[in-house]
C-alpha cells in the first residue's frame, strides 16, 4: 500500500521546500507559469503523482503545483482528478473556468463596436471605449446619469 509518509518521501519535491510549489510563489510572466508546473514535478515516479493527486482531492488543496499542473482552483482539481481517472470530470460551471470575453464586442445599448478598457484604438480601429463588458462608457455614464434622474423622481 502506498501510504502519505511513503509517497511523500518518494517524491520529487521531498525535502525541498514545499512554498516552491504555490503557484502564487511562481514566477512571472503567468504564461510561463505551466511549463515551470511541468517542471517542477518532472520525474516524480508516477505512482507518486497519482498518490499525490489523489491527496489534493481529498484535502481539497488548490493554489498548488500538484502532478506537474497548477491546480488554482477545485475545478482544476476535479478536471485533473478525471484525466487521472479518478473522477468525473467537473461540470461545465460559469464559476469554473475564467470565460473569455471576446473583443471587440458590441455596446449593448448603442451597439457600438468596443474594445477593452486600457486598450487604444490602434488596435482596435473604429471602436469605442468599454465601461464593462456589456457596457460603452459613453453609455455608462447616460445610465448613471438617468438612474440619477429617476432617484430624483422619487425622492420628489
Ligand atoms: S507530483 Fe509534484 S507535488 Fe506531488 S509529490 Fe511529485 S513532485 Fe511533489
Ligand atoms: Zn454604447
């Protein structure tokens, strides 16, 4: 039976120090971010990785390298826990994965092609500045300025 003390001593990261292994400790930039993960557990016998896996499910440990990928959150967990063969893979959640939101996008209210915030209209020509994501910021400020109007109203 592989038990904790065993795997652990048995892994690549035994004896080393484990704040290594916190992906906020990572360096930057964020993209090189996986290959370091892959790095750091790199020859780590596999029954290990898969010993070690299985603890951070069972812990619910995130913001960690666990098995050579960087487990930010439980649904990375629970998505490495099913390529593993340990699981069901997560449902498909909002909350899950960051959704990417597509640019440029149009304004929801004037419909207006916009583009990101901090980003300049060189790289995206013809478009108008986002508040929000659903938002133009010219729009924004007409939806502030008539919810002003309306608190106005009522307070009358
Ligand atoms: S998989 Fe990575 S974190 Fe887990 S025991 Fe091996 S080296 Fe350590
Ligand atoms: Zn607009």
């Amino acid at each position: 039976m592989t038990t904790y003390v065993d795997w652990r001593n048995r892994g690549r990261c035994a004896g080393q120090d484990p704040e290594r292994w916190v992906i906020e400790n990572l360096p930057l930039p964020k993209r090189d971010r996986p290959a370091i993960a892959r790095q750091l557990c790199a020859g780590c016998p596999t029954d290990v990785q898969l010993a070690c896996l299985r603890n951070a499910v069972e812990m619910k440990l995130t913001g960690m390298v666990v098995a050579g990928q960087m487990i930010e959150t439980t649904w990375h967990l629970q998505q490495a826990a099913a390529d593993a063969g340990l699981g069901d893979p997560p449902a498909r959640s909002p909350r899950g994965r960051k959704q990417t939101v597509q640019w440029p996008r149009p304004c929801q209210r004037c419909n207006k092609s916009m583009r990101p915030s901090r980003s300049t209209r060189d790289v995206h020509p013809g478009t108008v500045m986002s508040s929000n994501k659903n938002q133009c910021l010219y729009c924004m400020s007409q939806i502030r300025a008539e919810a002003a109007a309306a608190a106005e109203v009522v307070a009358a």
